[in-house]
C-alpha cells in the first residue's frame, strides 16, 4: 500500500488545506482513541493518529466524521486521502490535525506501514528512517512499547526509533514552539515553504476558510464588504442593539461577524465598509445558511474586548472580491432559495416602493432592478433598505453591475433578491458586456424569467408588456399560481353600485394595527358600533375602502378588472372612499359627486399590471383578472421607448 511521501511533513507545516487545495494526502491511521466531551453539545470526539510510513502526527476527527468512526471506514490501520483538514497550535505549542474531510482508500491492510517516528520530536530529516514495510521479518510492529531494532526505553509508544540525544537536531536543542517555522522546512534541507502570511504587524494569519470551532487563537486580516445599520430591539427580557458586517479575506472566502449591545457601542464607529483590518477574540458559531449568504460554515461573534485593528500597512495582501458568474439564462435551472453571483446590465430602476411585512407588520422599502446579461435574459433583481433607496440614482444610465451572493427565489418564475454588489467593477468579462450592450444588446429583445412576477409590483418595462388578448391566447390563470402581465389599455367602463350605504366600498376595522391595518371586514351591529372578527373587537366607527370593478381594452381585446382600494384612489383622482361615503350621505347633490368622480375616470390610458387566476363563482371556474398596480402613461417616455423598439 502506498503512501502519500512526506505528506506528514507537509501537513505539519501547514494551516489547512484551503493552502493548497490540491493536496489530497494518502496516509494511514495508526491509533484511534475515544474522547470524553464534557461540552454542553455531547457530541463525541474522536482521536486519530496519521501516518505516512516515516512520522506520525497526533490528531481529531470533526464530529461529522463520527459516522465513518462507527462504520469502521476510520479504524486503526486503515488507509485514508484526505481531502480536507485544519492544523491547530495548542497553547503548549503542540501542533495536532484536525480531519474534516476524508476517503477510505483500499482494504485496511491490518498492519502498520513502515517505522515512523513522531513529527514534534523529529522536526528535521536526519533521524528518520525511510519508509519500509513492517520490520522484524515481516511481522506487524507493535503498536505501544518499543520497535524491534529500534534504540533503547520505551518513550515512542507508537513504534518508531526512539532519540535518545539530541545529536539529530543541527542545532543541538529542540527548537521551541514559536521558533518552528509553520509553513517552512526545518534547518538546512530543501523545503517547499508556502508564503507566510502575516498582517502588516508581523501577526500570523489564519485564513477565513480555515476557521474552526477547535481553536480560538486565531487572527484573521479582512476588508469589510458590507455593514449594516444599527438595529435596536426590545423584548421582556430587555432592550439591546446589533450590527454585523460582512468580511472577506485573500482566500476568497466571506463570513458573517455581529457586534451586541457594549460592543456596538465601543466598534460601530471605529469599522468602516471598504476598509480592511485585523481580527481576533472573537466566538465562533454556526451559521444559520437560511440567513447568511457568506461561504463560511461559521459566524462571529465579537465582544468589547475583541482585538480589532486597522490595517494600514502597504505591504499586506491586496483583497479583492471573488466571483463564480453565472449566465442569467442558466439561472432558471437553478434551485430556489440558492446563491448565484451575476455580471450583467442594470436595464431599468423602478421606484422605490414601501410595503408591509406580513411576518413583522413593519414597512419595508424596496425597489426593483430589471438586469440582463449577453445571454439575452432579463430577470428582477430585488434590492431592499438603504440600498433601494439609494438605487434610483446609483444605478441610472445602464450600469454594469457585478451582485454578489444574490438569492434566488421562484415566486413568479425566477427573481433574485440581494444587497451585496460592485458598480462598475473591475472585472474580467466587465468591458466585453458594456460593448455588447452598447453595440446591439440595449436595441434587441430579451426573455424574461420573471415575467410571471407576483406579488404588489410595479408595472413591467415596456419591453415585456404584453396585451389585452394575452390573457385568453396564453391560457393565463389556469395553473397552480396566479399569472402576471403587464399592458397599456384605456379604461371604458367603471362599474359603481347604487347610491346611499351601497357604494364601491367596503366597510373595513377601524384598528390600522395588527392584525387588522384597516382591511379586514366590520359588520355593523344593531346598536350601531363596528365588529370586526378579526381582532374580535368592537368599534364606533368603520373605515371604507374601494372595490369595484370595470373594463379595460385596447386594439386587441376588452377585459373585465377587479379594483382594490389601492388602484381605485389614484385611478379616481385621488378621492377616499369615506369621503365619498359623506358626500353621497350628508352633502346635498351628493350622488351627481359620486357619479362623477366614476364617469371623470373613464376613457383615460393607464399602464397595468394584472393577476390573472381561475376563482369559483358558484360551482362555475371563472378566469379572473385583478389589477395590482396601475401608473398614468408618460406620453414622452413611452414615445421614446417606441422610438427604440422601432431602433430608430
């Protein structure tokens, strides 16, 4: 059985895999040993002793390995490749592996292979015998006690020569733990050392990627990429606030980092996005994947009396973002809820637009981005907070954007949603794009992949309206989830009930609170108060809000509309429902108002987005199509529009 030559070496003098991801070592286990876990988590912890034939490196198994551990696939004598691994320095100075990764490889040949020594008391080559096959005849060594052949006393327990002097060390004593060069060779042989990366004040540097819930010595040297504002929250168990931010390092690997209460007072301040700094003592967790777009598996987090420092020095490695592009056509194979980094044209800003969470009853600002790729794909890009707000400006003149760590969602087809990006970025592919779209891909057409967008959204560019017609030749409303669609049509008919306390309205609960915010339905009692089955409360007085419904045609097709209150008071000049109410009850000539502010709303141009879904009335499917966004037409922008479709 062969073994990976040197590889414990190697290993020994490395911080991780992540140094060199192609080194996949082959090497045996000579000793597996079960290990107590007085933590609070109970997992249990297994011992391992690797070897290449000619050292031994004392090490753990990760508890995701503790199944092959049962399995027997990680058992004494067995031959492993390693795919991936961490290398500890306890604060002894010992340097133990930490397994994360691993294959089996082989039948376990049920001996040890060759007489290694230990790597700690034999740093350099001088003292170790070459790799062989078992000694003493072609028997199997022992495994605790002393080697046949091999000097006297009984110190190495697992076999190998013992040294009796320290005649092998050059330089006549055992160098001490922080005198060992981690990524370099011992004294005067040939060595392959890795560059040694160091902060600008000589710290050793731990890359993001070889983090570990194993050791909390650790300093990692990052550039800020993105930091939230200061969130405040306050509950029965007190008030507090949080930050978190974002940070990358040369590895090309992200993590989370959050700050609580005293530390977001004490740091807040000092850590500015773009910058990049020192950090160290903070606490290491797992990361929540349906939360944390980073790459790392882990979260920080940094107290008060973390080490964090600027890093100023002109010498430490520059960090740049790391992108995996992908094609915007390539994301609609692509799994919901799944991260994609995306190059592409921001084509269209619509407005920043306020809604309300369902989950938290808050408002929210958002805005959305149509972008596109020389795949001539579109899809809806969801920007949300100050990033919306700021979006209108940021991304005007069609940009080239690189979004990093967007997610991908199927509601309507596929959109993304994310808040990480770089305008204009310096990035291979960057300047053939902005060619493409200068030279032909702003004048062609493109599929969209989120044509079929729900949910309270703006009305979709003019390159993606469709027409009245579309709703009956596209089969709309007949699958599971409602359908979409966007297109400019004149309003030929408002259908108002009669006058008196039936009108275009609905009397809603007066609480603009949870649950009800003014929309679920309050039925009068006979002592002339409001109950609302909602929140179970009675009231004494309502709110009323529109729902009507009309016809909308254009050159292809009429359609009837379903109106909520929403479209109906722009699409009625601005009136309020209650307002009517009044005018209509306690004004006289109160009716000709009413009826007029439905007749002055006919025969106007309105851009509308529709949702389009099959209802039941009675024991009869009907197609039904409500309007969930409306906007007047800008005469000059839709002439310009035309003008460019026309590539005039």
């Amino acid at each position: 059985m062969s073994l990976t030559t040197g590889a414990i070496a190697r290993m020994y003098n490395m911080a991780g895999s992540a140094e060199d991801p192609s080194f996949s070592p082959v090497v045996q286990v000579l000793h597996t040993k079960r290990i107590e876990n007085k933590g609070s988590n109970g997992d249990e912890r297994w011992k391992v002793v690797l070897s290449d034939g000619r050292r031994f490196l004392s090490g753990m198994c990760a508890t995701q390995l503790n199944p092959k551990v049962h399995a027997g696939e990680i058992a004494a004598h067995c031959v492993l490749r390693v795919d991936e691994f961490i290398v500890n320095v306890m604060g002894s100075g010992q340097r133990i592996v930490i397994l994360l990764g691993c294959q089996s490889v082989g039948e376990n040949p049920g001996s040890r292979i060759g007489t290694p020594v230990d790597i700690a008391k034999n740093p350099d080559d001088s003292n170790v015998a070459p790799q062989a096959g078992p000694a003493g005849g072609g028997g199997a060594q022992p495994l605790y006690g002393k080697a046949g052949g091999g000097g006297g006393g009984g110190g190495n327990p697992y076999g190998g020569q013992q040294r009796s002097s320290p005649g092998g060390n050059p330089y006549g004593q055992r160098p001490s733990p922080t005198a060992v060069n981690r990524f370099g060779g011992g004294g005067g042989g040939a060595s392959s050392a890795p560059i040694v990366r160091t902060s600008a004040s000589g710290q050793q540097i731990t890359p993001i990627s070889g983090l570990n819930m194993y050791s909390n010595r650790w300093v990692i040297r990052a550039k800020i990429t993105s930091k939230s504002p200061v969130r405040t929250w306050s509950n029965a168990k007190g008030d507090g606030s949080l930050f978190s931010i974002d940070l990358l390092d040369g590895s090309g690997t992200d993590v989370r980092a959050t700050f609580f209460k005293e530390a977001v007072d004490r740091w807040n301040n000092f850590l500015e996005e773009g910058r990049i700094y020192t950090f160290s003592g903070g606490r290491l967790k797992v990361a929540n994947m349906q939360y944390n777009t980073c790459k790392s598996q882990f979260e920080i987090t940094f107290d008060e009396n973390s080490q964090i420092e600027l890093d100023e020095g002109t010498g430490g490695e520059a960090i740049r973002e790391h992108y995996d592009f992908v094609k915007i056509a390539q994301i609609e194979s692509a799994e919901p809820n799944s991260y994609v980094d995306v190059l592409a044209v921001v084509k269209h800003v619509a407005e920043p637009q306020t809604i309300m969470s369902k989950k938290s009853g808050k408002e929210l600002l958002k805005c959305e981005l149509t972008i596109e790729d020389d795949s001539r794909a579109d899809i809806k890009l969801t920007m949300w907070g100050e990033s919306a707000k700021t979006a209108p400006e940021k991304f005007a003149g069609t940009p080239i954007v690189a979004f990093k760590r967007a997610r991908v969602g199927d509601y309507g087809g596929r959109t993304l949603s994310g808040q990480g990006y770089s305008l204009n970025p310096d990035v291979q592919g960057a300047a053939g794009l902005r060619q493409w779209w200068d030279r032909e891909g702003n004048r062609g057409q493109s599929r969209s992949l989120s044509s079929a967008m729900g949910g309270n959204r703006g009305p979709d560019p003019f390159d993606r309206r469709k027409t009245v017609s579309s709703i009956k030749s596209e089969g709309m409303g007949h699958g599971e989830k409602p359908d979409y669609l966007t297109f400019k049509a004149t309003i030929t008919f408002l259908k108002k009930e009669k006058g008196g306390e039936s009108g275009a309205w609905y009397t809603a609960c007066a609480n603009a609170e949870d649950p009800c915010r003014n929309m679920f339905k309050a039925t009068q009692t006979s002592d002339g108060n409001w109950h609302c089955d909602k929140c179970m409360q009675t009231r004494d007085s309502c709110v009323r809000r529109f729902i009507f419904s009309g016809t909308m045609a254009d050159d292809t097709s009429t359609s009837w509309v379903s109106v909520f209150n929403e479209q109906a008071e722009p699409l009625l000049g601005g009136a309020k429902a209650d307002e009517l109410f009044k005018q209509l009850t306690d004004v006289e000539g109160g009716q000709d108002v009413y009826d007029s502010a439905f007749a002055n709303s006919t025969y106007e141009d309105w851009i509308v987005k529709c949702k389009v879904r099959q209802e039941m009335v009675g024991d009869e499917p009907r197609i039904k199509a409500s309007m969930v966004s409306l906007e007047p037409v800008d005469y000059v922008a839709e002439s310009r529009e035309m003008l460019r479709a026309l590539c005039v």
